[in-house]
C-alpha cells in the first residue's frame, strides 16, 4: 500500500517537469520570435545629403549650401548624394528647397564634350533662331531665362497687320555657342579663389563660402555672374514638338521678339492680339477672349453642314450678356442674323463667322451663348451652316463681337473651306500628273494646273478616275486634289 502511494507521488513529479520544461520552451520560442520581428521592424538610419536652405537655380554649391543627415533609409531616394564633397563645386540647374535631397540629376552638364543634348528637358525639342541685339533683349539673355515670343505678321501673310504672344515662358538653353551649364561652369572657373568678383561684379561672400565646413554657418547662396553677349546672333529655346513647328513657320512667315521674363515668373496672360486699329486705343484687359475654334469639314459638297465650334472665356470680373441665336442654330447658306430676325441689340455679346469674298454683312453668322457667362468661366458655342452651292477654296474664320459692331477679335481660327459639286474634283498641287492607271508605274498622259476641276468618275484605293476635256479618262493621286468629303493633300 505505502509502495504504491510512493510511485504514485513519483510519477506525478515526473509529469510536472515534463510540463515545466514544456513551458520553458514555449516562453523561449515566443521570445526569439518577439526579438526576430524587432528586429525586422527596426529603423536603419543612413546618412542623406540634403540642402541647407532655399538654393535658386544656377547656384554653385558649397560645403555651406549644402548637410549631411541622418534618415530612415525607406526616405532615402534612389541616387541620393550622402557626402559633402559629391556635391561642392557643382552647379544646380533647378532650384532645391531646404530640406531637399541632392540628386546628381539636379546638376547641370559638368563638361563641354557633353554637348547641349544634356540639357534638354525631357519630351522637349531645342530649336536655334536667329536674333539680333534688339531682338534679344538687348543681348542681356542668358542660359537659363525665361522668355516670351511675341510673332508679328503683315497683311500679305494673316490678312491683317497683327502682333500676338506665340509662347509664353520658353526656356532660354543656350546664347550663341554657350548652353546652360557650359556658361556657368566656365563663370565659376573665372572666379578668384578668394575673391571678391566675377567678371567685375561683385559675389558678396565668395570668399567665406568657399572655406565653410558642413557645419558652419550658413551664407547666402552666390549666383553665378554670366557674361553678357550682346554679338551673338542665335538663341536656342526649348520647346515641345509641335511648339518648334510654330516657331519655325513663324521665323519664316514673320518676324518676332523676344521679351525677358522676371525670375521665378512662371505666369501666363491671355491678351488678344494687337492690330493697327488697337494701337491707338487705351491698353486693357479684355471681357472676353476667344480661346479656340474649330470649322470643319475643309471639304464638302452642296447639302452638307458646316460645324463650328468656337469656345470663349469671360475674362473679366463682371457677368457678360448674349443674346440669340441660341447655339446649336442651322444657317442656310447666304442667310445672316438679321435676315433670321436677331438684329443686334447694343452691348451683348456674340461670336460670329467671316469668309472671303463679299458678304452681305461682316460676320453674318452670329450665335450667342446660350446665356449669360460668368467671370472666369468658358463656353464652347456649336452653330451650324447650311451649304447650298458650291465655292471655290474660301478662308472662313471666326470673331467675337460686342453688338452693334465692336469686332473685339478677329480672324481666329482660318480654316480654308471649299464647297464643290458632287462628283467633282479641283486639282491642289501646281501640277498633277494625270496617268493612263492607278499606279504610280502607269505613264503620264497629261498634267493639269492648280485649281484645276475637273470631274470624278470614280475611285480606285488612293487614286480617283477623272475625266480630261478632251474626252479621255485617267487617274490622279488622292493626295493631289481637292474632292467632296475628303482631307486634299
């Protein structure tokens, strides 16, 4: 009896150290596991090269300029510079915000063989014009500005003597041989080590800067002083794609200037063009502006519509009145807003449609806007023209008028229309080669002149059957006239 209360106290023992190691060994591997996650979890601080202050563009750093800090490494962004010495003698291209990591993509081009390519903004286009002193703003432009094109152009070209702002703020890459970067470089090469000056000007703290420890005190940033150029003859802009194909047909249509901007101005203004009848007027902001228009189609045959789509902006501070007739109104070809009873009434506001040749009144498509417009506010007007007969090539373009008869702009969006027969066809180009088949292998059988009719028998894929006036039938290119419900060339 006694023996077995002895073995019965013993295995009971045995099982609450089983059950004591068991929990050890729980407690163990639940801490290894807290230690592992915080390890995970812990913040790695890594060193960052960060601006000490507000820093404008074209701005030589120095050890002053710029500190090292320590920051989580997630917030370290790629590239980012962590040493003083990678960044001193470097010259931004952007300005940089106190606090700003330093990116090497935030320096300009260090070396001439590099070439101005390194400098372009991405998705932008440089383009060299030709200036003279006046026309660059009396040979003061440098790398880096910012400017205005202002296009003139004569009658001979737009139908009126007009000047109007091409684009607004372009930035200016490079003035003459020099680009942006270059020009900076080689500034800051000149300067005296301990100086005072650069090229005769004075640099306020040239030398301190030069000697400051990342830890020192911070001085005023010092601007590179650049070289006027009062002798150069190009100044190369950066522009987008379709910015340079206006720029260029500008350069060779017109003339232009180029008007300096202030530092940091990245504002843009809607003016209405100035024309010889302006010139004499008070200057002032407009009420209203046409800001787009579209005409379409180009080509189309008697019994279709043309479709206008004119969008004007209230650019005043005070509502602007219309009055009918409401968008979306059908004039029948030769009609005008008084013959459709909308006779003018003094002081609202329409938009309207010219054309070459003679109209039996100026503008005699009128439409309102369907209301009154609010400061500040646009509307797109969508007025209809109903063809009857037939035109030859004709420049239709749109206005906006202040009733009675103020025309506060003109000639906006010229759009050639032409309206020819059905089934026939005017030849665009100063000579087409009428050939004997639909392809390009076939032989010339007569070329015909611009301005050519001609009538359409049919169409092979891009070439139309034309008929000669001597009877004889062959083809023509697609891209070479002018037909019914087609692009032309």
């Amino acid at each position: 009896m006694f023996g077995r209360r002895k073995l019965g106290v013993l295995f009971a023992l045995i099982l609450g150290l089983i059950a004591a190691l068991l929990v050890w060994n729980y407690t163990q591997q639940l801490q290894r596991q807290v230690q592992e996650q915080a390890e995970k979890n812990k913040i790695v601080q890594v060193p960052v090269l960060v601006a000490a202050q507000d820093i404008p563009a074209h701005t030589t750093l120095t050890p002053a300029l710029v500190k090292v800090v320590q920051m989580p490494q997630q917030a370290r962004l790629p590239n980012a510079l962590t040493r003083v010495e990678d960044a001193t003698g470097k010259v931004v291209q952007y300005p940089l915000s106190s606090g700003e990591q330093i990116l090497p993509s935030k320096f300009t081009v260090e070396h001439k063989d590099q070439g101005l390519a390194y400098v372009i903004p991405a998705g932008m286009r440089a383009i060299a014009i030709n200036v003279s002193q006046l026309i660059g703003a009396g040979g003061l432009l440098q790398p880096g500005d910012h400017v205005d094109i202002i296009a003139t152009f004569d009658k001979g070209t737009m139908g009126k003597d007009e000047s109007f702002l091409l684009l607004q703020n372009v930035e200016v890459l490079a003035v003459a041989q020099t680009f942006e970067g270059q020009a900076e470089q080689e500034a800051a090469n000149a300067a005296p080590s301990n100086g005072s000056s650069v090229l005769g000007q004075s640099i306020p703290g040239a030398g301190g800067a030069a000697s400051a420890t990342p830890t020192g005190p911070v001085v005023s940033p010092t601007p590179v002083v650049l070289k006027p150029q009062p002798d150069a003859k190009t100044v190369t802009i950066a522009v987008t794609p379709e910015q340079a194909e206006r720029v260029a047909l500008a350069e060779a249509r017109g003339t232009f200037r180029l008007a300096l901007r202030p530092a940091k101005d990245m504002s843009v203004v809607e003016i209405p063009e100035a024309t010889l009848s302006t010139l004499q007027g008070p200057i002032q902001k407009p009420t209203a502006l046409i800001t787009s228009v579209r005409i379409f189609p180009t080509n189309a045959k008697p019994g279709d519509t043309l479709t206008v789509e004119i969008t004007v902006k209230n650019t005043s501070d005070k509502p602007i009145h219309s009055q009918g007739p409401d968008p979306k109104f059908t004039y029948v070809q030769g009609q005008t807003y008084y013959s459709q009873k909308f006779p003018s009434e003094d002081g609202k506001f329409r938009v309207g449609i010219n054309f070459d040749g003679q109209a039996s009144a100026p503008f005699p498509y009128r439409w309102g806007f369907g209301g009154d417009l609010a400061p500040g506010a646009s509307t797109t007007v969508v007025g209809y023209i109903k063809l009857t007969y037939d035109i030859k090539p004709t420049n239709f373009w749109a206005g906006l008028i202040e009733e009675p008869e103020k025309v506060l702009q003109d000639n906006e969006g010229t759009t050639l229309v032409t309206v020819l027969p059905a089934n026939t066809a005017v030849i665009s180009v100063d000579a087409a080669n009428v050939r004997s088949g639909p392809d390009i292998s076939s032989s010339v059988i007569q070329q015909l002149p611009y301005g050519t009719e001609v009538p359409i028998l049919g169409q092979e894929k891009d070439w139309f059957k034309i008929k000669l006036a001597d009877g004889r039938t062959g083809f023509v290119a697609a891209g070479w006239i002018i037909a019914p419900n087609s692009n032309g060339p």
